[in-house]
C-alpha cells in the first residue's frame, strides 16, 4: 500500500471555525463573521446501516450573511460508488438523495483517489440571519464495490464558501471536518506456519482470509515478509539461496515465486485476484515455503508475516505476523 493514500482526519468532536477575516467581514454590508460546525459518527460499517452528520451554521454577528453557501465535500476511496449521501434541512423530515460532482484527484491508474462535493441549496446562497443558528443534516453510507476500499479514513466537510466549486481553490469562510474510518472490514488472516526446519524441503501450507461482516476489501494483491531478527534480519528479506515462497495459480496450475521483502512497499507479488480461490470475503491462498540450511532464525525474534502493508495490528487492517521458530537439519541443502 501506497502510505501518500492516507488522508488526514481532523477532530471528530464538534469544530466551529471562524473565517480568517472575520472582524473585517463582519463590517462590511453583505458579509458576516459566520462559523459552522459538524457533529456524527466515527466510521460507517460497510454495506451497514447510514450514518448521520449535524451541521451548524452560525451568524453571532449583527450583519446578515448574503453570500455564503453550503457545501459539503467528502475526500479519500477509490470508487466514488462507495458513497452515497442524502440531506434534509433541519432534523426532521424527509430525506432527499443528492448527487455527488466527483473528481478524480490521482493521474495514477494504479493509485485512484477521488473527492466529491454537492451544494445543499444548489447553488442558492444560505442568507443566514444575523444572531442565528440554521441546521442540516447529511447521512452517508459506504457500500463495497468492486473498487478496493481504502482502510484509511475519508474526510467529510461541512464549508461556507462564496464560491461555486468549493474543491477548485474557491474561498472558504469556515469550515469544519470529520474523518470517517470505513468499519466492520476487521479481517482475520490465518494458516500461517510457525515451525519451518532448514533442512532445503517443500512443505504446503495455505493462508485464509475472512472477513468479520461478509463485505469485500477487494484488494488486488499482498504480500510475504519474513523477518528473521535483529542480528541476521534486513528489510529485504533473505537471501535467495536462504528461503522461497510460492503460491499456486488453481487455474492454471502453476506455482509463481514471490518476493519476501518489506523493502519494496508497493511491490506485494501476491495476486489474490486470480491466485486466491473462494468468496471475496472469505479466501483461500495455497502456498508452499522452503527454508535452506543457510536460513537463520533469531530465537524469539524471527517471524513471518502476510496481507497488504503497511498494516499496523489495528483493527481493519489487512494484515498479520506471528512469531516463526527455525532449526537447521544436518546435511541439509545450503540453497533451496
């Protein structure tokens, strides 16, 4: 994984921000010292139930604001179908679906990102009073597509701004954000081995992703990353001659050998699209490893590890690593 793909979430608890100008504003007849703030929800469970943001613009002032609009502008996924949104003016009501202008920010087949906005009156200006509060609401939910969907959070943000397109540069009086984290992903990844001797033999073995709410990550490859301690350990992995890892093709037949480094981040040579077999939400990967006489363990410290990194042992991350033990076999082949 790509660690620019990161988004930047800000505070989750209700933010007023004033606008930068904001005494000036509030002098001059068609502008005003206006804040906003929204208040919701940490993360959506995927293909779960909508989750609700309250927003609140705020005029303390005594001039009335005639030129600000509100809009709401939502970045981070890579499928712009994996968000859908619907508003209603105040907390009671009907909902009304709204239509997202998406914009592909990433020129980088392999890297989409995309980010969205939709204007709540379309294109009206607020008219906020003076010494007033108006309220809206926005429910989102996230689906899962055929799209990977980023484990990282999206940020949603509520912005008084004069301009028509908030996300080309436009002036933005306030502004307040909320990251929101795509939930019940939390995948398990097991089969892993724990003992490998180095005796130079093939042993088979095979990997099984699930995950907790039967929703597809989609997520295109992973990756094997053998550590074998601080004193004979690189981020590169082990020599060529020390170990190997194959994973079998069950369509054609084939073993493809795979890297075993952490060096090269962007680099994971496991396609489980094609290698791994199963349901998106519950695959299995058969694979087969061969340590060598030359491979050196570190007692307590050597491990093996599998999924799609970075992965940091938090909760929704496609990873895992368990400790590995290794002990060398008289007369074992020195290259595998």
């Amino acid at each position: 994984m790509n660690i620019s793909r990161v988004c930047t979430a800000a505070a989750l608890a209700a933010t007023l921000v004033l606008g930068t100008t904001g005494a000036a504003m509030a002098a001059t007849p068609q502008q005003a010292a206006v804040a906003i703030g929204i208040t919701g929800p940490r993360g959506l469970q995927v293909d779960g139930a909508w989750g609700t943001w309250t927003i609140q613009a705020k005029n303390p002032s005594a001039v009335k604001d005639t030129t600000d609009r509100l809009q709401f502008a939502v970045s981070g996924g890579d499928d712009p179908r994996q968000f859908q949104f619907q508003i209603r003016s105040g907390t009671t009501g009907a909902w009304t679906s709204v239509p997202v202008q998406w914009t592909e920010m990433s020129t980088n087949p392999a890297l989409r990102l995309f980010a969205g906005y939709f204007d709540f009156l379309k294109g009206g200006t607020l008219d906020l009073s003076a010494h007033s509060v108006r309220t809206f609401q926005v429910r989102a939910r996230q689906v899962a597509t055929s799209a990977e969907t980023d484990p990282f959070d999206s940020s949603f943000e509520a912005i008084l701004t004069p301009t028509a397109n908030v996300l080309w540069g436009g002036a933005r009086t306030a502004q307040a954000s909320s990251g929101v984290a795509p939930e019940g992903l939390t995948t398990t990844i097991t089969g892993l081995p724990t003992n490998i001797p180095a005796d130079g033999k093939t042993r088979l073995f095979q990997i099984h992703i699930a995950t907790a709410n039967h929703a597809d990550w989609n997520i295109p490859n992973a990756g094997f990353f053998i550590w074998q301690g601080q004193k004979y350990g690189t981020m590169n992995g082990p020599k060529a001659c020390d170990a190997e890892v194959d994973v079998l093709d069950p369509t054609t037949h084939r073993w493809h050998r795979v890297g075993l480094e952490a060096a090269g981040l962007n680099q994971e040579s496991v396609d489980l699209l094609h290698w791994a077999t199963g349901p998106g939400y519950d695959r299995t990967v058969t694979a087969r490893i061969t340590l060598g006489a030359g491979f050196n363990a570190q007692a307590g410290q050597s491990s093996l590890s599998f999924g799609y990194f970075p992965g940091s042992g938090a909760p929704d991350y496609f990873w895992t690593g368990q400790k590995l033990t290794s002990n060398h076999v008289k007369g074992a082949r020195t290259c595998v």
